[in-house]
C-alpha cells in the first residue's frame, strides 16, 4: 500500500491531502498561514474506510518534515496533531507548544 501527499495552498489557507493506492476516499490535514515563518494545524480527517492504514500518522509525517523542508513551525491545534507530536520529541524543533 502506498500513500502519496499532495498539497493545495490558497495563500493563507491550506490543506495536505493522503491518497492511498486503491481507495476512493482521502484523508487530510488543514492548516493556516500565521507568517511566514508559522501555520496553524487545526483538523486532521480520516475517514473510517482508511482508519488503521497510517494515513493520520503519514499527513503528520508529511508537515513536520514539510515544516523542516521549507523554514516554518507549527502550532499543533488540531488534537490528532498535538497528540502526534507528544509522541514525537524529536519533533520540537518545528513543532511549538501553548505558551511558548
């Protein structure tokens, strides 16, 4: 099985979209633009015909390593996200805290 990430981006909006070989149906990972340097994850929807492949953990996979690629952090509001992260030190260098 293979998933395969695309993007759609309408300046401060924005979504990261899972495709999986064989499957009608996506997931997603919606985000928007805080600056330049920062976005907002705030949903991360999987429909119950992909539960279970990884599709939720490939998306969050996909920003963070998105996030390192091109210079900007995230602001995890999305729980799915946020619980991904906690799971994910290694990921501190992209992904921000409350607070901080």
């Amino acid at each position: 099985m293979t998933i395969r990430i695309t993007r759609e981006d309408s300046g401060s909006k924005g979504r990261f979209i899972a495709h999986v070989d064989g499957q009608a149906e996506t997931g997603e990972m919606t985000w928007s633009r805080l600056s330049s340097s920062r976005i907002i994850v705030d949903h991360t929807g999987v429909p119950d015909s992909l539960r279970g492949l990884g599709v939720g953990a490939a998306l969050a996979r996909h920003v963070v390593d998105t996030a390192r690629a091109e210079g900007f952090t995230i602001l995890p509001l999305c729980p799915f996200l946020k619980a991904q992260a906690e799971r994910h030190p290694d990921w501190s260098d992209v992904i921000e805290t409350i607070g901080r």
